[in-house]
C-alpha cells in the first residue's frame, strides 16, 4: 500500500508541474502585409509561425506593447495591424507605438516607445 501511496504522489506532484506547460494562450498577429513565404519568428521565447497576413503562438506572456515590439524587432520589422489572445488585443494607439509610430514622453524626454 506504500508503494501505491507514493506513486500517486508522484503523479499528483508531476501533474503540477506539467499542467502550467499547457496553459498557454493562444495569439493572432495580423500583419499590415502577408509574408512572402512561411515564416518563422522567435521572440521573447515564444515560437510564432507566420504565413500570409497571420501569425500565430502559444504564448505565456500578455498581450501588450512589449511583447508587440519584440515581435516587430525579431521579425526584422515586420508591421502589426492587430496583435491578440482571445478578448485581450492591443488598441490602436498601442499597435501604433509597437509599430514605432508614435513616441511616449518618458522623464521629460520624447522616447521611440
């Protein structure tokens, strides 16, 4: 009965450190113009593949500006016309600062965001 106790432990213990691997989101990038040819593009650990205008990941960071830019940065420039994960998607006025469109005041300075 030992032997037992202590395989479901195990199972029970390894199941929590699996299941947080599989709850990643899943996330759209629509781009301002389709790609060429299938692409594959690496940022912030996150694998997106990419074929005509959609670019799609299972990711485990938000959707936010961030995020967006690494994307544009990796993809070497690459333009987003929306960026999602389900009910969560960046404005417009986000899309524009990942894009590089628009600068942010930060310390009293204009900064490229």
């Amino acid at each position: 009965m030992s032997a037992l106790r202590s395989f479901v432990a195990a199972a029970v213990i390894s199941a929590a450190f699996v299941a947080p691997a599989f709850a990643r989101d899943a996330y759209t990038i629509k781009l301002a113009a389709p790609v060429a040819e299938q692409t594959r593009v690496i940022a912030l650990n996150t694998i997106w593949d990419c074929q005509g205008d959609t670019c799609v990941a299972q990711a485990d960071h938000g959707a936010n500006v961030r995020s967006c830019r690494q994307f544009v940065r990796e993809s070497n420039g690459l333009r987003i016309a929306s960026y999602a994960s389900g009910n969560d998607q960046l404005s417009a006025d986000e899309i524009a600062r990942c894009n590089g469109e628009t600068y942010q005041a930060s310390n009293g300075q204009a900064a490229n965001n």
